[in-house]
C-alpha cells in the first residue's frame, strides 16, 4: 500500500473516482473496489466516471465505465519565407 502511495506522489496522479461510489454491497457492508488514477492533464479531460448499469460481467461487483476526451487539437502552422 505504500509503494502505491509513492507512486501516486511521484507522478501527480490523483483519484477520478468518487469515494461514494459503491461497487460491492453486503448486507452491512459497502465497498469500493475500483480505484481510477489519472494525472492532472487526463483528469482536466475526464467526461465521465460512472457505474456501467449496461455491463453484465457475472461478478458480485459493479463495473465501472471512465470516459476521457482524448481528441487532439490540430494547430494552423504559418510557413515563413527564409
């Protein structure tokens, strides 16, 4: 657990994923299993993080669905005369 912590400090990596949400629910108990860890450039470009109600996996947990914009800017380049 703390080398994982290390790791998220050294590479500014940070938790997409809300605390309160629930992926594994037993009688008294609620956990959250997945954990969704992106630098701070992909988490300006998240467009969702949500439970993913239309995935049947056959598992005792939810899954989960992260959305990111990925799309690339093109940039008009002036050519210049030397």
């Amino acid at each position: 657990m703390n080398e994982m912590i290390e790791i998220m400090k050294q590479h500014s990596l940070q938790l997409i994923l809300l605390l309160s949400m629930i992926m594994y629910r037993a009688r008294f108990v609620k956990i959250t299993l997945n954990l969704i860890f992106v630098s701070q450039n992909l988490k300006n470009s998240q467009i969702a993080c949500n439970v993913a109600n239309d995935m049947n996996n056959d598992s005792n947990h939810l899954s989960m669905r992260t959305v990111l914009n990925l799309s690339v800017t093109s940039k008009e380049i002036k050519q210049t005369r030397i």
